[in-house]
C-alpha cells in the first residue's frame, strides 16, 4: 500500500526543531505600558492580572526590567486627569504621556518607544474623534489627531500608532509630522480596525468607554474581510510605514490577506480581552498558561504577523529567559 509516511518527519525532538517554521523571538513584541498622574502607584489593572497602572515615579522599574529580559519596543498609553469635549490635552507637551515618553527616552535611549495616538483617552465623551451634536466629526479630529503625533514626536516617540480609524488619519498626521521635521518618525497604522467585544478590558484600564453610542461608524464591522484591504490599500496611499490588524486572534485570516497582499509589514494587535481570557482560564487551572500563549503567539507569526502588540510579552520574555518554555 502507497502512502506518506509524515511522522517521519517528527520523530524526535532535533528533528521537529530543524523543521519548525515559525518561531517567536522576544525581538517580535512590542509591550502596552500604562501610565497615570500621581505618585507612588503601581496598581493592578483588575480586568489584566499582571499588568498595571504606572505613575512616572514607578516607572523606570518596570522599563528596566523589560529591558533586562530583552525586550526592544513598548507602546505608550495614558490616563490623564483633565478630559474635555474635544480631547484638549492629547497634544499637551506636559501631558502624561509626552512626559513617559521623554522620560524613557533619556533613561534608556535604546529602547524603541511608540506612542498611541488617538483622542478617546483624552475626551469626556470617551469616542475617538472630535464630538458635535451627537456626531464624530472626521475633518475637525484629524487636525487634533495631528497635533497630537505631532507632541509625542517632539517628546521623543521612535514611532507614531494612530488607532483612531478617522478616514484621512495617516495622510493628516505624515503632513503633520513632516512639517514639524519628523520625516523620519515612521507610522504605524492601525488600518484595520473592528468593533470588537475584545477591548473590553483595555476600556477599563484607560477608563474610555464611549459614554453615548459605540464605535460603529469608524471601527469596521467584524463580518468584513474586503472592506479590510480597502481600509489598508488607503492609508498606504496616505503614506503608512506599517499596517495594524486589531483585534488578533478572531482575525488571523485577516492578517494572512493583509500580509498576502501588501508588502508592508504587519503587526498584530493581542488585545486585551483575548489576554483577559487566557489568564482567567490559566489562574483556574483550566489551561496551561505557557503552552496556550506559546501556540496564540505562533499564530500570530504563521498568519504572517511581523510583530505582535501583546500583553503576555513580558512573562513570555521571562520563559525564554529561564528555558521553561
Ligand atoms: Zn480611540
């Protein structure tokens, strides 16, 4: 009888290992930081287990030790005090988050620091954009959005990460940047980016849930996959360095077409309800933590992610560290 014989090829653990085709490397994340005003907090984000809230004071610790374990990128985003109907203090150059920015960035000048770059943090109302009568008003948000890269570039941002999905967002902001001298401050485009039930936790952690309405009208509908590549093929044209498929796990297929179709890198956004979901299931003893983040981070690479935004990133680090992994 005529048949393949695959488990050939599995045998032994060397020969697995040669054969691997996707591999994860502490180089591949980029880790979400959370920062607050006030002093001497370190506090526990309760949706998040093992991640939290940091005052400035605070947080060169956590910094150096994620530098200490190897990792290479952070994003920044903050909860400020004062939120206004139009998000005034987003480009404030003594905003919380400008502040972390150079802060880190003079603490240690190696690390790459990227900044979210979006007004939801900043607004009362909690929505993306600029709010009038009811309505998110594109044109009038994407001045403010500008505005905004614009600050986190001069505190020292190595990368701007508009997560916004205002239509004109990427033109509006490399105009803004390039004006300002920041030609070389590349972009990484949330271009895809769905109404997802998956945010739930990380709207906690920076206290922005939409206080009328949802986000329907700018975040795409999580049933399209084509309207996917026209949001990408458009901020392309506008000048994005890098695409962002938010959430990740629900959408592998999403970035397998982004990465089949475009040459720009992908990142893949591990948001952080699909975090939430692992740590709960692991800390009852339902899963094997390692094992189940190991295989959701390997996805990430197989669908053709080149970086993956996570929150396990740091206990990730420390398991390559230590070998348990
Ligand atoms: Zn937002």
């Amino acid at each position: 009888m005529q048949f393949h014989r695959h488990r050939r090829l599995r045998r032994n653990q060397a020969i697995r290992s040669m054969l691997k085709e996707n591999h994860v490397h502490v180089e591949d994340f980029i880790y979400p930081i959370f920062v607050v005003e006030g002093e001497n907090k370190k506090e526990e984000i309760a949706s998040m287990p093992g991640v939290y809230h940091f005052s400035l004071d605070r947080l060169n610790e956590e910094v150096d030790e994620l530098v200490s374990l190897g990792i290479v990128s952070i994003m920044i985003f903050g909860v400020p005090h004062d939120k206004d109907e139009c998000g005034s203090s987003a480009d404030d150059a003594h905003g919380i988050v400008q502040k972390a920015i150079s802060q880190v960035k003079e603490n240690f000048p190696s690390l790459y620091v990227m900044a979210d770059t979006c007004l939801c943090q900043y607004t009362s109302h909690g929505h993306c954009g600029v709010v009038e009568d009811g309505e998110i008003i594109n044109d009038a948000s994407l001045e403010r959005l500008a505005a905004t890269a614009v600050s986190q570039a001069k505190a020292g941002a190595d990368m701007i990460a508009p997560s916004n999905m205002m239509d004109g967002f990427v033109a509006a902001i490399r105009k803004g940047l390039d004006e300002a001298g920041f030609e070389d401050v590349p972009i990484l485009s949330y271009a895809v980016k769905y109404a997802s039930g998956f945010y739930g936790p990380f709207r906690d952690a920076v206290h922005s849930t939409p206080q009328f309405g949802d986000r329907r009208t700018y975040q795409m509908d999580p049933a399209n996959a084509r309207e996917a590549l026209r949001e990408a093929a458009s901020d392309i044209a506008e000048g994005a360095d890098l695409l962002m498929v938010k959430p990740g796990l629900a959408y592998l297929d999403i970035i397998h077409r982004v990465y089949q179709e475009f040459n720009l890198p992908v990142v893949a956004y591990n948001v952080s309800g699909e975090y939430a979901m692992v740590k709960a299931a692991a800390i009852n003893g339902w899963i094997d933590e390692k094992k189940v983040v190991l295989e959701t981070l390997t996805s990430f690479k197989r669908a053709g992610a080149e970086l993956i935004l996570t929150y396990h990133a740091k206990d990730f680090a420390k398991w390559l560290k230590e070998g348990s992994i």
